[in-house]
C-alpha cells in the first residue's frame, strides 16, 4: 500500500460499506491555489525576521510497512495513552526519532454507521478500526508544514501494529532568504495565493488565530529540491474546523 493513498482508500472502504469514516480531532485541511475566501484575522502579527536560511534537500528517507487487517474493524482498541506508550517503543526499537521530530498527535479512528431517514444524522453503530500516532518536524524551532516529513504508527486491536510509515527529508543549509512582512503576507492570503496541495477545501469564511513562520514539505516521493521559509496561517472556517493556510514567504 502506497501511504499517499491511505487516506483516500479510508474514504473508499468506507463508502463502500455504507459507512462513514470519522477520526476523533479534526484534521487540518490546506487550500489550493486561486481560491480566495473572506479572511479574518484575530491575532497579533509577528514582527518580520528579516533573514531566514533555506536548505537544499539531499535525499528522502522512506519506509512503509502495512498489515494485510489494517482497514478491518476491531472488536476493540487500546486508549490513546497506551497507543502512545507503544508507538514510542516501536520507534525506539526502529533507530529513534530524528533529532528535529516531536509527536504531533494521537486520535482513534472508527467507521460509524450514520442514519439520515430521519432527517438529522443520527449514529446506529461505530467500529473501532485503529488508534494512529503521528510524529512531525520542526526546524530550528519553526515549524514544518505539508503532509511529508510525517512519522505515522497505527494500532489495531491488542496494541498490534498494523501500519508505519516515514518520510523524512535530510537537509543541507546552504544560505539565507530574504522574508516578506506579515503583513505582506496577509495580502497574498487575502488575494488567494496560497500555496497548491489537493487535500483539504476552501471556505467562505475564516478566521486566523495564529500566524508564524516555518517551511513546507512537499507529498512524501515527490521531487522537492528546497526548503524555503513559508509564512503559516492557522485557524478554523465558518464549521468550526480547523484550517491551515500557507503563502510563500520569501521576498522576490
């Protein structure tokens, strides 16, 4: 199984059974290219740091590794805590983290058999399927956006692990890029330029509560040849999910 599909063969298995496939925390979604939408922004600007290095990606390490059971549903899964506790001993059997990696997040995934005859959907039945524990990157304390360098350990039934993956980008500093001002950030967010990713959907609406910079990886096994800085927009949309948006950062 190739982990740039997985989740769209959740959706797929999903459907499939009449069912629909629910993660506990809402996943952040990223906007494409030229879609604009109304932005508010709730929170402070950071001041502009000036200068910021960028790097020249020297190779990719990936690995994945998928149990033939991992979309069936269990008859029950371990608690977050315990998943976690796991995970972590998976990984330090399996050469540690990188020394940049921090753990992201832990949610449990069910398929849940929903009932709309009545008009409101109401739930019938879950499935408890996997618990999934996520490690992600920073960079100089900056964050790292984007669905590659991502460590992601799922866990079915009695702690088994039935799926790993990893993609983590080696990285060589080879200058300093010049940054935009957050302000002149906003006004590319505003305008739509925000940077091309297929997952996730746009919105009417949102409302930014934090903005910072970091550096954006590309989809894990494609070509990427640099990191270079990206300012960062976080908040949710008009449903109350949670939303990420990025606009390039470097000055022109």
């Amino acid at each position: 199984m190739n982990y740039k599909y997985f989740g769209v063969m959740l959706l797929v298995v999903a459907a499939m059974a009449g069912l629909i496939f629910v993660a506990t925390d809402d996943n952040d979604s990223v906007a494409s290219l030229g879609q604009t939408e109304d932005i508010i922004i709730n929170t402070q600007i950071p001041a502009t740091t000036g200068q910021l290095p960028f790097y020249k990606v020297l190779y990719e390490e990936l690995e994945e590794k998928s149990s033939p059971d991992i979309m069936d549903t269990k008859d029950s899964i371990l608690s977050e805590k315990e998943s976690l506790e796991i995970a972590s001993q998976f990984i330090q059997k399996h050469g540690g983290l990188p020394e940049d990696a921090y753990f992201y997040g832990v949610e449990s995934l069910y398929l849940k058999q929903i009932n709309k005859s009545s008009g409101e959907p109401v739930v019938e039945a879950e499935y408890p399927v996997m618990t999934e524990v996520t490690y992600k990157r920073n960079i100089n304390g900056m964050p790292v956006v984007g669905p590659g360098d991502t460590i992601t350990i799922s866990l079915g039934e009695n702690g088994e692990i039935t799926y790993f993956s990893k993609s983590w980008r080696m990285l060589e500093e080879i200058g300093t890029m010049e940054v935009i001002s957050g302000e002149e950030a906003i006004e590319k967010l505003k305008a739509g330029q925000i940077m091309r990713n297929p997952v996730g959907e746009t919105s009417p609406a949102v409302e930014i509560h934090k903005i910072e910079l970091g550096y954006f990886s590309a989809t894990p096994d494609s070509e990427q040849e640099y990191y270079e800085p990206v300012w960062i927009f976080r908040g949710v949309n008009r449903n109350g999910d949670n939303v990420t948006r990025i606009v390039g950062g470097v000055a022109k």
